[in-house]
C-alpha cells in the first residue's frame, strides 16, 4: 500500500540532554556531522515518502534552518517544492497529541510517524520495509528490549508470529517489570491509519498526563488491528546519551579515518 506522507514529531523538550537542549533541539544533536532529524529524513526519501510534515515548537527554528539549506543544495536532497511544512505543538501533551496537530494536513490516507531519536543503523530503510508489508492495519517496528526497560516503552502483547511480523492481541504503555505482558517494544516507527484521529481526539491523557499514541493503537484493534515489524539493523536511542554514544561510534567505526581515533582511543587505555 502507498504512503506519501511523513510526520516527524520534534517537539519533545530532550530533558535527558539538558542543558544543552535548552538551546539545541535533541532532535539536533550531531552524529559526527549530521543530525538526528537528518538520517530519520534519509530513512523516509528511501521509503519514497514525498511529503514531510514537521511538529514542531518553539526553540526548535534551527530544524527549520537546517532543512532551508539542505533542499537548496540538491547534493542532499532532491525533494519538490512545497513539499515540506512546519506545524507547531504549542503545549507539549505527548506523542498522540503531537500527531493529532498533524490531522489537517492528512487527509484520509494512511502515513507515516517517525521519531528521530530512535536512530536505525542498517542498508535498508527500516521504513521503507515496514510499507512493503503494509495492509492498512496500524504497523509500528518493534524490537526485543531487556526486561528492566519495558518501563520505557509501548509493549505489545504479541499473538502469531512469521519471521517479519507479529500481531497484537493488546499494548501497554511504559508498563512496569510485572505488568508487561512481553519484552516486544514498539520503536519510533508507526504506519497508521487516518482513523487514528478520531481516536486521539477523544482520548484522555494516559501515564504521565500526556495523550499517548499507544493508547490510541489499543482502542483501534478491534476495529484496524495492531502489526508489529521486526526490523533488521541496529537501532540506538539516541534520547539517551548511552544510546546517541554508541551510535556516534557505530558511525565512526564505519568511516576508514574516524575509526582510526577510536583504535588510538582504544591504544591510548592499554
Ligand atoms: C514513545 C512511545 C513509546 C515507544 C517509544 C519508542 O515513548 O510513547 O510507546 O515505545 O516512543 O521510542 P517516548 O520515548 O517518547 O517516551
């Protein structure tokens, strides 16, 4: 099934950054010399997404900055005018609110939500697999995590399984070590039905206060089902500073002279 449209929720405040995302944006912050929101919006051209809808908020422009450059040098990206636009999250009330600012600019189509903290390491777009198996049902990337941070994460109760994909009987967010019915964690890739607007319209502020995009996915399946994709690739959460660490390495490791620091590093310690 074809999806067209992209929305990157940036309005998060990075408080496991702070200070310096009291003047930078998480979303950012560098690996090596490009961005987070860079390599997520690498992820979604190679799914051959054409639309781009950022949520943004205040102390966020130099996303906006960023970008204005990035599409005037087509040595990046070669993407249509006015195929990219701005809206602002003028509270930050969670990741369901954050998408419900985007309804206007869906329509009745299915897209895609992409958080960029949740960097992807792989030769393919974790994205782009995920729409080659989309039915129209809500599809989020999943990925075993250790049973210590369920809490941190939407958790799926998982049902039939084939090697790609799972479906879910129901979904927890941040459940605690006893609640969670499984390890399978829902990562920042979502595939959703425009339905999912109605739903987040009426929904009540879930665990901490916020409108939770899982509790959305849950009340929908019944009615659109809930899929979860096992991704290839390593993913890093790079909300975390564990997570943006080890993806700057990963990176560096990749690159013939970068990697060299890292074996002076490693030299250095002996
Ligand atoms: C959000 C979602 C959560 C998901 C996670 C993935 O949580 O609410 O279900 O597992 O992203 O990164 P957040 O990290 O914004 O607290």
């Amino acid at each position: 099934m074809r999806i067209s449209k992209v929305v990157f929720p940036v309005g998060g405040l990075g408080k496991r950054f702070f200070p310096i995302t009291r003047a930078i944006p998480k979303e950012m912050l560098g690996i090596i010399d490009k961005p987070l929101i860079h390599y997520a919006f690498e992820e979604a051209v190679a799914a051959g997404i054409e639309e781009f809808i950022f949520v943004t908020r205040h102390g966020k422009n130099s996303i906006e900055d960023y970008f204005d450059y990035m599409f005037a040098n087509s040595e990046y990206f070669n993407i249509k005018m006015g195929s990219v636009c701005y809206v602002r999250q003028n509270e930050p009330l969670g990741l369901g609110h954050a998408v419900l600012c985007a309804k206007n600019l869906i329509g009745e189509e299915s897209f895609a939500v992409m958080s960029a903290d949740d960097f992807i390491l792989h030769s393919k777009s974790c994205l782009g697999e995920m729409i080659k198996l989309y039915d129209g049902s809500n599809m989020v990337a999943t990925m075993n995590v250790s049973s210590e941070d369920v809490s941190k994460y939407g958790i799926l109760d998982p049902d039939r399984e084939t090697e790609k994909l799972v479906t879910a009987k129901s979904v927890d967010e941040k459940p605690s070590i006893e609640k969670a019915k499984s390890t399978l964690a829902i990562i920042g890739r979502y595939l959703l039905s425009h339905e999912v607007f109605e739903v987040l319209e009426k929904l009540e502020p879930g665990i901490g206060g916020e409108i939770q995009l899982t509790d959305a996915l849950l009340k929908m399946i019944p009615s659109h089902g809930l899929t979860g994709f096992k991704f290839e690739g390593k993913r890093f959460d790079c909300g975390s500073k564990e997570g943006l660490l080890s993806a700057i390495l990963h990176v560096a490791n990749q690159n013939g002279k970068l990697c060299r620091v890292i074996e002076d590093f490693y030299g250095d310690k002996k």
